[in-house]
C-alpha cells in the first residue's frame, strides 16, 4: 500500500507541473473555437514536422500508393476509350495508346512505371492518342512534386534543432549554498557534444499563483529569474558542463523563503537554454523545470571538470547528479544584515561529507 500511494503521489506531481523534466509543456486547451483536426490540416507542415516517425512513413508510403491508384484509374480510362481492354477485343491492326495494358492491373503497373520513372519495358506508351500523352505529361509533373514534397520533409524532420536539444542535459537536482558571500541557487548543465553551441543564453521563469494588492488572483504569475556564470550572463563559453547560479538578494523571490519554508511553497521553476548550433547555424531551446522537493538547501555539486597527468582537461560525468552537504545559513537575511531573521528550526550541520547521489526521483530524467 505504501508503494501504491508513493506511485500515486509521484503521478500526481507529474501531472501538476506545467513543464515536464524533459521540457515537454503539459496544459489542455478547452472551447477552442477550431477543432484539433482542423488546426492540424491548417497548418499541416508543423503537423508533419511534430509528427512521429512512424506516421510520416505511414503517409509517405499512402500518399504514393493513392497517386498510383488515380492515375491508373486515368489510364484505365484511356485503355476503355480507345478499345484497348482484352474484353473488348480489339482488332489486330488496332492502333493501341498504351502497349499490354488489358485490364486494371496493367493500368495500374503503368501508373507506377511513370510516376517512378523507372524505364517502360513490357507496357509502353505510343504516339498515337492524345489522352495518352496528356495524362503521361500531367502525371510526370505530379509525380516530380511528390517525390521533392517528401524529400523535404524527411530532410527537415532528420535536420531538426530538437534532436540536438536532446544533447543538453540539465542537473536532476537544484541546490542552494553560499557562494562568493552571498547565497545563491544553483543548477548544472551538459553539454553531450563536442561541437560548441553559439551564442548560449540561459534564463528562468519562476511560476506561483499570487494576488495582486487589488484583490486580482494570477494563477500563472511568471517571475524572471537570472541566472550566471563568474563570467557574466551572456553568451556562455558552453564547452564543458557549467554550473550556473541566481543570486539571493532582496530582488529574488526566494529572498523570504527559509530551509523549513522551501518544501511548503508553491511553484516550479522553469528554466531555458538558448542557443545556436555550430555545425548547422540552427537555433534550438532546452528546457527543464524544478519544484520545491527538487530543489536541495545546503548542498552543492561535486566538482567534474579535472586534468590529467597530460596537462589535458577531463569531465567525469558520474559526478554531475553527485551532492554533498555544506554548511549553509537557513535563509538569505544572514548575508545581508537583517536584524529580524524567520523563525527556523532546521539545522544544516551535517555530520561529515559523505557523497549521496540522488537518483530516486521517479519524476526526473535519466542523464
């Protein structure tokens, strides 16, 4: 039973939250005034885009096999007007439009053989009907734009930015510990590639419900949180994991948050990566978000990047999702010289640094 309820509360969370950890945005539309169907048709390009693999070699294979069947349909149809069918037997000095076609299978394979483009051998098409050569010259045509519509879209689904988003991977866990004086909250993020990503740009939306002094109740109230790097906040140096961080201070929404209060709030922290890839000049945005029970006070992560006896760089990833405790105030009023401090209990004194790693979250992303 306890197992039940734990699967039934990590559901619930999962359903809760507007963007997953893999940055898939969960929210229903309602009395939309266009049905879904009719959206999709309208702007079908992105519904073939957004597609699964599977669907658009489903209607890539139909839409040939449909053309194919038309077509025939049509020299079917110039096989009956010109007497050329077995069962209207035709005389031997007939003049045929199309050689060896005799019924619907030979119209059909015909169709095929033109639209393909793959050499007339048993079945050929003579000079001497008009309606011949107008549905061979209209299928060609046609024929031509179907192939290049398909080749576009396999070549813009396999060129996509979103399968070099996958290659960015951000911290199961966020942290919160001093840092140079101050108290700052910290995530970490990946890159999996060798290849640089351009002009990289990482900022957060913190998301709460609040009530305005008026009375008004937002129930998506999106608050911009900023994050850095010692370098700066612009255009990341992104060769190598970065540990990324937003300072405390009196402007951050967690300026009144305390190590007893964290876990009672609500929001989720929403956080996006911006940038460009190198080998395809192609912008691309990641995102994950974190919730209050995802997000660890008095922690911060192990170091990755080391060098070898060679003098060359190293990132051990066994250590990105790894924490240890670090003694940390229980709020940020002690870095600013506040006289009233909340009332806290909690204490961040641990007994040692012992290395934990937190991979029990059935709600996060494997790395």
């Amino acid at each position: 039973m306890e197992l039940l309820r734990n699967y039934l509360a990590e559901r619930r969370i999962r359903k809760n939250r507007l963007v997953t950890k893999d940055g898939h945005c969960n929210i229903a539309y309602v009395s939309v005034r266009y049905s879904k169907l009719f959206i999709s048709v309208l702007d079908f390009w992105t519904t073939l885009m957004e597609m699964r693999w599977r669907y658009v070699i489903i209607h890539l294979s139909a839409s040939f096999v449909f053309s194919w069947f038309i077509f025939g349909l049509f020299w079917y149809w110039v096989a009956i007007a010109n007497g050329d069918l077995s069962w209207q037997n035709p005389l031997a000095n007939h003049s045929y439009c199309v050689l060896n076609v005799f019924d619907m299978t030979g119209a059909f394979l015909q169709s095929i053989e033109t639209q393909m483009s793959i050499g007339y051998g048993f079945r050929l098409i003579t000079p001497y009907c008009p309606s011949a050569i107008t549905v061979f010259t209209v299928q060609c045509v046609f024929g031509t734009i179907i192939i290049c519509f398909w080749c576009a879209v396999v070549m813009t689904k396999v060129a996509r930015p979103k399968k070099r988003a996958k290659t960015i991977s951000f911290s199961e866990m966020a942290v919160i510990c001093s840092k140079q004086g101050a108290l700052c909250l910290q995530i970490r993020v990946a890159n999996l590639r060798k290849s640089l990503t351009i002009g990289s740009q990482i900022y957060g939306k913190l998301l709460r419900m609040t009530v305005t002094p008026e009375g008004e109740t937002i129930i998506m109230d999106q608050i911009s949180i900023e994050f850095m790097v010692d370098a700066g906040k612009d255009n990341l140096f992104f060769v190598c994991p970065l540990t990324l961080y937003h300072v405390i201070d009196e402007t951050s929404p967690f300026f009144h948050m305390t190590v007893d209060t964290l876990q009672h709030q609500e929001f989720e922290l929403v956080v996006f990566l911006d940038g460009t890839a190198e080998s395809t000049s192609s912008s691309y945005q990641v995102r994950t978000s974190y919730i209050p029970r995802e997000i660890m006070w008095g922690y911060q992560f192990l170091p990755i990047i080391s060098r070898n006896k060679e003098g060359k760089y190293c990132v051990d990833f066994s250590n990105f999702s790894k924490v240890v405790p670090v003694d940390t105030a229980p709020c940020a009023y002690y870095y600013h010289g506040e006289s009233h401090f909340p009332n806290t209990n909690a204490s961040t004194d641990d007994e040692g640094f012992q290395e934990i790693e937190k991979t029990d979250l059935s709600g996060a992303s494997n790395m």
